[in-house]
C-alpha cells in the first residue's frame, strides 16, 4: 500500500497551511490544530521517503530519525545543547518526555531528509554533501527562527531574547549529524537521495512559502529575503529529476519572462 500521491498532497497541503495562517490573524486557533496543520506540511516528503525506501532498513531509518529528533530537543530543553537554552511554547501540541511537543520530530525530521537530498543533488562528493546538507539546514533556520521567535512559537532565555548565534551553530552539527546517520543507514541508497529531490523539497517549499509570509508581515527583512531564495530555489528543484538545480532555476525565471 502507497501513500497519497506527493504531487497531489503537497498542493492540499500547501492550501490548507496558506488557509490556517490566514486564519491565524483572525481567531486563536488551538495548539492541536496548529500542530496537526505543521504535521500535514511535512508530509509530502515523509510520504515520497516511505515510498521510496520501503524496504526494512528504509523504516528502520525514518523511525531512528523521528527518535534522534526527540532526543535532541529533549536534551537541548534541559542543558541548552546544542541550540541554546530553548523555551517551547504551548503551540505545536501536547508535550511529551521532558516538554518536548509531540509533532516536533515529524516537523523537524523531514527537513533534515529534503536537506541530504537537495546536497546530494547538488554535489558529488559524499564529504562536500555532508557540510552541503548542514549548509541548507542553518540557512532554513535562519528564516524559521527568527518569524518563530517573532510568533511566540518558542523563545531562548526570555521572551524578550532573539536567537543566539549558538544555536544556528547547533542546526549546523544536526545538519552533519543527520546526513551522516542517513549515509550509514540507507548504505548506497543515500545516493538515490539526489535524485528524488524533486519529491522530497515539497514540504520545504510549503514550509518555506509559510514562513516567507510571516517575515514579509514582521518586516523582518532578512529571514524575508533568505525565504525568497530558498522559495525559488525549492521551486526550481521541485521541477526537475535530472538537471542541476541552478540550469532549472534560470530555465524556470527564463520561461517566466517569455
């Protein structure tokens, strides 16, 4: 049994986000909604991963991901590492083990996933895919972060605090961590990441467009223009299997302007 077809779902899900976030502005929405609604953004890439990886070792990976995720905020809550000292807030859903939301590693765990794929598409070799992947992680937390903290969604030390320089350095180390424990997990099927990375950037294009918006009504202005980039760079590789994302990219502004 498969599971919905990612080029339908992300759509749905993209609609339905877009739909909540305009809602947002008008009604308290409950903690549960909004986590189930950031759960259904990340599942274009969680559906198009268990599809193309269905054998044991690909569960296997998925699971052992989602529990990595767990553990790391359940340590950074209680020591500060690697993120800083991170207060979560009451809007992604019951808390679990040591106050950690429920819906925060099926967030966070695709992420890291469209992250390996996107620099094993990018680059060849295994070691630059490495450091490439926790490039485009820190780069996504600089635009969810600071509209994150903005929101209330959750904050470092106070209300009051913006986000430290620590803790983009502690995405970096998820980032090695995370495409490290995919390339040991998945053997020589971490390669086929690349190649796939039309299906698993899906959820960051919502996530990335959702956030973008949020930035522009802030006026944070930076985290508005890293999403900008990073919209328009998970578009171009949403269109494409085969070519290198930046021949798509310009193909795409290309055929825009025609």
């Amino acid at each position: 049994m498969r599971f919905p077809s990612f080029d339908s779902l992300w759509f749905i899900v993209a609609g339905s986000l877009l739909a909540l976030l305009f809602v947002s502005f008008f009604y308290t929405i409950p903690s549960e909604v909004i986590a189930i609604g950031f759960f259904l953004s990340a599942l274009p890439t969680s559906s198009a991963f268990i599809n193309n990886n269905r054998s044991t070792r690909g569960m296997v990976t998925a699971a052992l991901l989602l529990f990595v995720m767990y553990g790391i905020y359940a340590v950074a809550v209680s020591t500060g590492f690697p993120f800083g000292k991170i207060l979560l807030g009451d809007a992604f859903g019951a808390k679990l083990y040591r106050g950690v939301p429920w819906s925060f590693p099926f967030i966070w765990a695709p992420v890291l996933i469209a992250a390996s794929s996107v620099a094993a598409h990018v680059f060849r070799s295994p070691l630059v895919r490495f450091f490439g992947a926790a490039a485009f992680v820190v780069l996504f937390d600089l635009l969810v972060d600071p509209v994150a903290v903005r929101m209330g969604l959750w904050s470092f030390g106070s209300a009051s605090a913006g986000v430290p320089l620590f803790n983009y350095f502690g995405w970096a180390l998820v980032g090695l961590f995370s495409s490290g424990m995919l390339f040991f997990a998945l053997g020589h099927d971490w390669f086929d990441l690349g190649k796939s990375a039309d299906e698993y950037v899906k959820s960051l294009l919502i996530s990335a467009t959702f956030f973008s918006l949020l930035a522009v009504e802030f006026r944070l202005v930076f985290p508005a223009l890293i999403g900008l980039f990073v919209c328009l760079a998970m578009l171009a590789l949403a269109n494409t299997k085969e070519k290198n994302i930046l021949e798509t990219a310009t193909e795409v502004i290309i055929r825009r302007k025609a």
